[in-house]
C-alpha cells in the first residue's frame, strides 16, 4: 500500500488519528489508550498485515513521553510510524504490545529502564541495562548524574 | 533404520572427518604457510600504513616551524576532550597583537581516532602518524604537547 | 632373524646379578627399587613435559602458527617454563570444598597413569612389570583415572565441575567397553594376554597387517574409544570449556592443576603405547618379506627407537583429531558407543576369532 | 622384575604427586582473600547448593555398561584360549554374542539408547 | 522474574548455573541464568547491562559528525556499516545526494566489513563447538581484510570511515588491487572452511535441528539478518529498502526454510559468497569524482523524525533521530539486531542441552557492546 492508503486505511480504523507525513513514514499520532487497538487492528487486518515491529523507541518530550512504534508488513513491505505520548511524567503508562509483537518484551524493558515509562500487560517489566535498585531513568533530560555524566 | 542406511552414515561420516583432517594435515605438513608475525624481531623491517591512525601528531619542517595558528577548531570537533589548545598574545615586530598557541595538549589515552580534527584543520597543522607503541608505565606520559619546544607558526599560514 | 642385538634381559640380569652379589638381598631389592622407581619418574617426566611442548607444536602448524619458540632453540625449554611457573603459582583452595578429595584426586589421576606405565614394554627385556595378564591389567588400572576425574568434579563444589564429572562418569560406562572388546580382538590373535608374548607373536609381522580387515577394524574402533578413555580431542567433554569453562579442574590451581594436565599427556602416551604394542608390533622393527637387506637395516635401529617412534606416530593421529574435530555433545558420545561401536565391535571379534580358526589371516 | 613393581610404582606416584604439592605449598605465595576462595560461577555467587541430585540421562546406559562389563571380563578367558577350544569354542561365544546383541537390539528398539 | 529463579532454592528436578558475565562462550559481559534438569536447559534468562555506556544519551550532546565515531564502538564487527547508517540517516534528512563514487565505495566496503565479521563469527562459532582450528584460519583470512580497511581508511576494527555527505578521505590507490586479490584469495580458501567444519559429521549433528525457531515465530520476535533468514524470513534490508548501490547491483537473499543452527550457519557462509558477488559487480567499476559532497561545518537537521534502516552483519539496524532543529540530535535510538535477537534465546533453547545452549548463542552471533550501547 502506498502511503495515501495507508492514511485512509489508518483513518478508518480510526478517526481520531493525527497523521503527519514525514520523510519516509507515516506518523500516526493516537492517544495512548488507543494505542493498543489501533496496533491490533493494523496488525490482524488482512490489507495492513503489520507483522514486524521494527523499533519500538522512548522519546523524552519537553512536556511529555512519548513512544515510536516503527512497524512493517513482511508481506506488502509498507511501513509506518505509530507515535503516542503520556502528559504523566512520574507514573506514565501506555499498553504493552507484548501480545501483539513479542520483539517488544525488550524494547520495552529498554524503555521503561532508560525512560520510565510503564507498560501495562507486559509479562516481566523490570530494568533491563541497569541495576534494579538504581534511581532515575537515564535518557530522561532532567536525569542528573554528576559522577558518571561530565557535562561540558 | 535401515542396514544400508546405517553402513552409508557410517561411511560419510568417516569420509567428513577425513577431509577435515585433509585440511590441517596439510597446513601441517607446509610450515612455510605460517603467517605468524615475529613482532619485536621484526620491528626494523616493520612498514605501517602511511595512513594508520596511530596517533595524532603536528608535523614541523626542518626549521621547527609548524601550521597551527591556534584557532581551536580541533578542540572544539574533539567529541570528548581529547585536545586543548593554550594560546597566548604577543606582540608581533610590527606591533600587533597576535595569539598564537603556548601548549597544543593532546591526551592520547582518552582519543578515539575519529579524525575529525584532522580534517577539520583548516591549516593542516595536524596529522596521523602510524606509531603504535603508545605502552607507558604512567598515565601522565599518555598527555602530550604536540607543538615542539621553541616552534613557531610557518610563514605564510594565517 | 636376528633381533635379539638389542636385547635388554641380559643387561637387566647383569645388573640383578651384580647388586645381589656385592650387597645383601633387602639392599640389592632396595637399590635395584630406587632405580627403577628414579628410572621411570625421569622418564615419565620428560615424555610428559616434551608432549606438552609437540602439542602445542603440532597444533601452532596445523592452526597456521610458529607455536613456542622463545625459550630455548625451536622453544623447546617452554613447558619446563611453565613447569616452574606452575610450581610457584598459588594453591587456591575452596572454602565449600570437600578438601580430603579435592586434595586426593590428583593423586588418583597420577597413580593411575603411573601404574599403567609399568606393564608397558619399551624393548626386549625393558618393562617394569611383565603380567601374565598384561592388557587386562592396563585395562583395569587406566580406568581409574577417570574415577579420579569423577572426584576432582564432584569434590570442587562447583556447578561447571559437577556437570564435568557427571560428564565424564557416563564416558567410564562407555568407551571402557570399546577398548575392552577391541583389545579382546587382539587377545585372540595374539592367544595371550602377555605384552611380551603379544611383541613376540609380531615378530613375523604386525597384527594390523596380519589380521588385516578386522585388525583394521579393531585399530580404529581403538583410536576412537581410548581418545574418549583419555578425555581428549573430540571427547573433552569433561572439560568443555566453551560450555564448562574448564569443567572438572575449574577450581585446580597451580601444581594440582599441573597433575591434571601431565595425567592428561601420560594417559594419551599410554594408549598410544598399547596401540602401538598390540597393533603395530611393540619395539619389533617394520620387516617386509622377501627383502631381506631392508630387513637387516631395519634390524639396526635399536628397538626403543621403535616403539617410541610408533607411540609418537599414533599420539600425532590423536592430535590431528583433536585439532580437526568440534566437540561432541554429550548423547551423541553415548549414539556413537551404543549405537556404532559396540554392535561392530561385537561383531568383529566374531570376525577375527573365525578367521583365526580357519587360518585367514597371514 | 615381578609384581612387587606395582607396590614400587604407586609408592612412586605418590611421591612424585606428594612431593610436588609440598613443594608448592612451601615455596608459591599464599595470599587470604574471601573472594578467592568462592567456587567459581562466572563471577556471581552461586546460589543453592552445588551437592546436589544430579538429574543424569544416563542411567539406562550404566546399568547397560554394566552387563557388557562382565561380559567383556568372561570373553577374556574365551579369547585366550580361543585357539585351543577350537570351533566348540567359536560356536559357543557365538551363541553368546547373539544372545548379548539380541539384548543390545532389544535396548535400541525400546528407546533406551537414547539420551534424556 | 531472574530473581525468582535464582532465589528459588535448587531442587532435585532444577538448579540454576550462572554462565557469564565471565564465560568463554558468551564472548563478552553477557549473563544467563540458566535453569537445568541434568543437562537439559529448562530456563535461560539473559541478563545485559555489564557494558551499558549510555551511547544513545552521550548522542545527545554531541554533533551528527561527532556521533559517527560512537557508533564504531556499538557492533564493533561491522563499524563501517554502523557509521553508514548515521550518515544515511542525516543525508537523507537533508536530502543531500551523495556522489555515486560514494555510494560505491560505500557498499564494498560493507561487504568487506560483512564478511569480516562473518569471518569472526565463523571462528567463535567454530571454538564454542569446541574446533579450535576453525578459530585461526578464519582470523588468519580476516587479517587480510582489516589491512585493506587499515591502507585506506587507516582504522582496523573501527574505521570511522563514513562522515555526513561521504568520506573521510578517498580512497588508497591500492584499494581497488588489493581487494581483488582478496576475493581471489578468499574464494580459494572458504571451501576449506566448509570441509573442516560445514560437512564434518560431528558439526552437522551438532548443529541439525538444534535451536529451532519457525517462520512466524521469528518475525514475532523480530530475528533478523542471518538468524531470521535461516528461519525463512526474508528480512533484509539490502532488498527489502534498498540504499547505497544495492538497489542496482545483482544478489540474492539468501533463505534457508530449516530454521535451525545449521541453516543459520548456512546463511553466513553462503553470504561471504554473496558479498564476494557483490564487490566484484562494483570493484572495476567505481566511478570517479568526489569523495564526499561539501557540508557545512555545523549540520543542523530540520525539526522533525528520521528513521533509517541497514543491514549490518547480525541483522536490522535502525536509526531513529528525533531532531528539534538544533545541531545537536534530540534522541537518538539505535535499534540492535543483537538485543532483539537475543530475546529469542529462551523459546530457541528450550529443552536442550547446555551445550546446544552455546551453539545457538553463537549462532545468533551476539555481539554485547552493541546490544548494551
């Protein structure tokens, strides 16, 4: 599908989506609770058939979190970006798509690790580069670290 | 399975095995093959890449004059502090003022060769040398100056 | 045929002879003990430390490298350098370890290895001990090592080590089988079980030639089963260190580890002595009929040289395999003893016994 | 020499072995560290104990090894005197191997040749 | 979920063995917790982060040309390929088209650096099988290699080769020579690899139907570059989107159905012959011209997402930047084909054996500083 279809595609499934045409992708923008029907729907539908997640990435937006799904069709090679944010900085939760993609189970420990974002319906949420009882989510840009970052 | 079947695995097994074999053995038997270096022995003979990226130098002319003017450009596309650059005024004969660098420090165990001060020199005042023995017994010997004792800044280089 | 130049029983008598007439009998025995014992320790040290050194030889050319060659001419002094090395090196021992075994079982390897050495015979009227029951006794002495492996794992008190003894129990259940039922081959052409009487039976040619097919047959399945008896080349299960980092001597340190090691070379230098007595003919010289002025000069080459230059060519074929071959996994050592080796090996002893009853062999 | 050799050579062994770690034990350096002393896990701590019931697959084979064993120790007589008994000889040790492969035979078709 | 396993106190059925972070077969600080029944793997949990050096937060703070040597130091074994996919990511940003001369010698010098470390990996492969020979013939060949990549680019393992808008410098006169004597070289010897290892009875029982891992279940879990391929995935970047010259030389993807450590293993090899292919179409025909197009001193990327994909050597690599505009990135994410074909470990080795264990973690060909970063 090209991107034009794609768009009405995504808009049929659901209305309330904001799509902004990037350089390559698609970005679709859906509210985080939409999130996980919206992936299921562009997952299980026959024409879509999104069965690769590519990236799963965590974005610290001055104002809120946000999260990229980059998905693919491995059957029609057509690709787009699913982006959702949170305003709750301190317990921000979005619905795992672990049951959907099983390459998430990783991107989102790395996420919730380095970000702090929460994802619900995960089957093992816990850090995955640091140590359980460490403070604070690295990527964040207010995470302060004056022994290990040396800002210039 | 089968009697037949069972001979044959054996059989293709052995002949598996032997062709490995076929591979050492002869690598054995023509030690002339042997690709080994004799590392220090061979030192005198030992020719590097001319462009290696061993270690960052400024090269001088044979009247101890170099092309660094000082700017700080290195310095400021080092992506992690490896260089920095300690200028000073003077005043030149015709009396301007003039920076021009005092200490061009170079800390060698923090460079991760990336080149971008080497290309990013306007002047070409830096260079890579292919010298890798860089093995000291003091950390403190892994900072250099670069700019020798007593150069100064080649005519013409602005 | 005249290989009896080089026969040693005479000197042997001689030097009976003399201690027991210039010395009374318990200082004759003493003596004549304390030489021997001193004999044979040399001995086993300096084959032990030279076939660590021709391992990492052979193994340096076939992995296209020099291999040592920095201390002494070609680095033939390197593994006395290690040996030093090792002596000075630290015993580390473990606090949760059982310490009478953990202790024990570098004894067991050794003594193993050291008695087997025994009933070997380098030369006409030069072995230690000459049983009556000489493959049988090599048999059941060399299997102990393995025991000693058993203990060194289990003793360590460590997960790797346990799974490397485990390991190495269920080789003991598999290959002592082999090497039993392929030396019975041999024992049945032979029609004794007496190493000089084995050497002697070969003095008209070797046994591989003389019971070619299933002689063959026996030679190989041999080769196989001792290398997996002595834990090495393809068989290192017990020490897998890609999988157990050094299984059963992960927690051996300095001279204890050392004993692992040298019990490792001396096991291989064992079997690749019996291979050599009981396949290749012993010390008895390469004679090819009809050509008797070749015969002759074979005849000249004292028959120690012989033996050891047979051992040494098998023990090179051990490294070969070992330098060649990936690991195998821990049931398909089990497939290929239960599966391949035993049924075949049954079958072949049947084999050569009908063609000794009905004279086919040479 | 004589069977009293293999006094001498264990006594050797155990020399040589002994010796050896005394020597070690007298002249290498010795340093008390707790660290050094854990059993080595790949630099974690091992957790529950290490005795314990090792879950081995080859049960079936040592019980297995262990008919073939005896059998190889009464198939050594046999071989030594193999040529004497002549052909009573052969057809009795081969109604004896028959009667071991047939049990081999029956193991591998049971499935019990094979690892778990 | 680690902690439970490891608390639990080890019964007669299970016990826990930590292999790693110091372990030989996990060829660098990787840790499982592994739970075994005898021999048989009942449970492996990896645990990552032992060198976890926060590139993606050090990006942040550095310029795009300052980012390039960072990536070097992710997946070591292919840095060139590393560096190329920062450097799509900003030209096509900027839609900046780099000069052909460029593209060319781009995409030789990602096949020299991916049959590099398929070499690399064909001798850790080789070693966690317990064939210590397969471990100096393949450094022995790779050698070779690395002096072509030292000659022009004057880096060995790490190249930073690559800069936004082309290359460093051009490259060696000897370059196009040296190559071609590499590949006749190298054509000579990599049968030799397949009789030491790839026929050798012992290899193919080890390997057959070890670590099995379906069609479907590998694009679940996103396994991708040789592993997913060996399943029959058809994953790869060069064909799937095309950049560098590879939308216009001839190759094919190779797909092996079986799924298992053989057909992984397959894969890689059969790709050193693909990757011979492909420099031999572009080596004679490099065109002349620019090494590089003329960028600005300070790059500043438009605000907005950029996402970029390129196969490295193990597999899908992805480049997202975030950029507000500024000449630093926002966020930088590299998506690691390791960490996402790790997750696979545990379904892949379930009820096998320990060393089964080693083979498939070799087979997937982890490399821990890219999956950490």
């Amino acid at each position: 599908m090209t991107n034009e279809q794609l768009k009405e595609k995504v808009l049929s499934l659901y209305s309330g989506a904001q799509i902004a045409e990037g350089k390559q992708l698609l970005t679709v923008t859906v509210p985080a609770e939409e999130l996980y029907s919206l992936a299921k729907k562009l997952k299980e539908s026959d024409d879509t058939a999104f069965d690769y997640l590519m990236c799963l990435s965590g974005v610290d937006y001055p104002t809120n979190l946000g999260v990229f799904y980059h998905i693919t069709s491995t059957k029609y090679n057509h690709s787009i970006a699913l982006k959702t944010t949170t305003a709750d900085r301190v317990n921000a939760e979005v619905d795992s798509v672990y049951s959907l993609w099983k390459s998430a189970e990783y991107h989102e420990r790395e996420v919730y690790d380095l970000l702090g974002i929460k994802f619900t319906n995960h089957p093992d949420l816990r850090r995955m580069f640091l140590d359980d009882d460490w403070v604070g989510h690295p990527l964040r840009k207010d995470y302060s670290d004056p022994l290990n970052i040396i800002e210039r | 399975m089968n009697v037949i079947g069972y001979i044959s695995s054996i059989f293709k097994g052995v002949i598996s095995l032997l062709k490995g074999m076929k591979v050492t053995g002869s690598y054995f038997f023509r030690p002339w093959t042997v690709v080994t270096q004799k590392y220090p022995e061979n030192r005198k003979t030992l020719v590097m890449y001319e462009r290696m990226k061993g270690e960052i130098v400024m090269p001088h002319n044979a009247n101890n004059e170099h092309k660094c003017t000082g700017c700080g450009i290195c310095e400021i596309n080092c992506p992690n502090g490896t260089i920095e650059v300690i200028s000073k005024q003077i005043q030149t004969e015709e009396g301007k003022k003039k920076r021009i660098i005092d200490k061009h420090i170079y800390r060698i165990g923090m460079c991760t060769f990336c080149g971008l001060c080497v290309k990013t020199c306007p002047s070409n005042a830096l260079a890579f040398a292919p010298n890798f023995e860089h093995a000291v017994f003091n950390r403190a010997k892994l900072t250099k100056v670069l700019n020798q004792e007593g150069s100064v800044l080649e005519k013409g280089v602005e | 045929m005249n290989f009896n130049i080089y026969d040693f029983t005479s000197f042997n008598q001689w030097i009976d002879n003399y201690l027991y007439t210039s010395l009374s009998p318990f200082w004759a025995l003493i003596v004549e003990m304390t030489i021997i014992g001193l004999v044979f320790l040399t001995g086993y040290a300096l084959v032990g430390l030279f076939l660590v050194y021709l391992e990492r030889k052979v193994c340096a050319l076939m992995q296209n490298r020099i291999g040592p060659n920095r201390v002494g001419p070609f680095g033939l002094f390197q593994t006395i350098a290690d040996l030093i090395k090792l002596l000075l090196k630290e015993l580390i021992s473990i606090k949760q370890a059982d310490k009478l075994l953990f202790n024990l079982a570098p004894f067991i390897v050794i003594i193993a290895s050291f008695l087997c050495i025994a009933a070997i015979p380098f030369a006409k009227g030069l072995h230690a001990m000459d049983f009556n029951i000489g493959v049988f006794y090599v048999m059941a002495v060399s299997s102990m090592g393995v025991v000693g492996i058993l203990i060194a794992g289990w003793s360590s008190n460590n997960k790797y080590s346990l799974i490397g003894a485990m390991r190495s129990g269920a080789q003991i259940v598999s290959y002592e089988l082999s090497v039993g039922l392929s030396l019975i081959t041999m024992v049945v052409l032979a029609g004794s079980m007496q190493f000089s009487t084995i050497v002697e039976a070969q003095s008209d040619g070797w046994f591989i030639f003389k019971g070619h097919i299933s002689s063959v047959i026996a030679f190989i399945i041999f080769m196989i089963a001792s290398t997996a008896e002595t834990n090495r080349g393809p068989f290192d299960l017990a020490e897998a260190e890609s999988e157990l980092t050094a299984g059963f001597h992960t927690e051996y340190s300095g001279i204890k580890f050392a004993f692992f090691f040298l019990a490792e070379y001396m096991n291989m230098f064992i079997v690749a002595a019996i291979a050599a007595t009981v396949f290749w003919g012993g010390w008895m010289p390469l004679h090819i009929g009809g050509l008797d002025g070749f015969n002759h000069v074979m005849d000249f080459i004292p028959p120690f040289v012989w033996f050891f230059g047979k051992t040494f060519v098998i023990i090179f074929l051990m490294m070969w395999f070992k330098w060649t071959f990936p690991r195998l996994r821990i049931d398909q050592l089990l497939t290929l003893e239960w599966k391949y080796l035993l049924p075949i090996n049954l079958l072949n002893v049947l084999l050569m016994a009908l063609m000794v009853l009905m004279g086919w062999h040479f | 020499m004589n069977q009293d050799a293999l006094i001498l050579f264990f006594i050797v062994a155990v020399f040589l072995v002994g010796f050896a770690i005394v020597f070690a034990y007298i002249v290498a350096p010795s340093s008390v560290n707790p660290q050094k002393s854990e059993a080595y896990e790949c630099g974690i701590p091992t957790k529950g104990i290490t005795w314990l019931q090792f879950n081995v697959g080859y049960y079936l084979f040592a019980i297995l090894f262990l008919i073939f064993d005896v059998e190889t120790v009464f198939i050594f007589p046999w071989a030594v005197v193999m040529k004497q008994m002549g052909m009573v000889g052969f057809i009795e040790i081969c109604i004896f191997f028959f009667i071991l492969i047939l049990g081999l035979l029956y193991a591998w078709k049971k499935h019990a040749l094979i690892w778990e | 979920m680690v902690e439970e396993v490891q608390n639990k106190i080890d019964t007669e059925e299970e016990y826990t063995i930590n292999m790693g972070p110091q372990h030989p077969s996990t060829h660098g600080v990787l840790r499982f917790v592994v739970s075994l029944k005898g021999e048989i793997v009942k449970n492996v949990q990896p645990h990552c982060g032992y060198i976890h050096r926060g590139i993606e937060r050090m990006c942040e703070k550095l310029t795009y040309q300052q980012i390039i040597h960072l990536t070097d130091r992710m997946d070591y074994l292919s840095a060139h390929i590393n560096n190329a996919a920062v450097c799509l990511t900003v030209e096509s940003a900027l839609d900046i088209e780099v000069p052909e001369r460029v593209k060319y010698i781009r995409t030789i010098i990602e096949e020299l650096n991916r049959i590099a470390s398929h070499q690399l990996w064909w001798c850790a492969f080789g070693m966690d099988l317990g064939g210590l020979t397969c471990f100096f013939y393949g450094l022995r060949d790779r050698e070779k290699i690395l002096d072509i990549f030292e000659e022009s680019t004057g880096g060995r393992l790490i190249q930073s080769y690559n800069c936004p808008g082309g290359l460093m410098n051009d490259i060696h006169p000897n370059f196009q020579q040296k190559v071609k004597d590499f590949i006749k070289y190298f054509r000579k010897v990599l049968p030799e690899y397949d009789q030491l290892l790839t026929g050798n009875v012992i290899f193919q029982e080890r390997t057959k139907k070890v670590g099995y891992i379906s069609k479907e279940e590998a694009i679940n879990y996103g396994l991708t570059g040789p592993s997913g391929r060996g399943s029959g995935f058809a994953c790869d970047v060069r064909k799937r989107a095309p950049y560098h010259m590879y939308d216009k030389v001839n190759f094919k993807e190779i797909l092996y159905t079986e799924g298992d450590t053989l057909a992984r293993y397959k894969v890689r090899i059969d790709e050193m012959w693909e990757s011979m292919n492909i420099i031999e179409q572009l080596i004679d025909n490099i065109p002349e011209g620019d090494f590089a197009v003329k960028m600005k001193p300070i790059i500043k990327l438009p605000e907005g997402e950029f996402f970029q994909r390129v196969e490295s050597a193990r597999g899908e690599l992805d480049v997202f930047i975030v950029s507000d505009g500024n000449k630093n990135p926002y966020r930088v994410k590299f998506r690691s084909p390791n960490l996402v074909n790790l997750s696979a470990i545990n379904i892949m080795s379930k009820d096998q054996k320990i060393a089964d264990l080693v083979a498939i973690s070799g087979s997937l060909d982890l490399v821990i500083p890219c999956m950490d970063r």
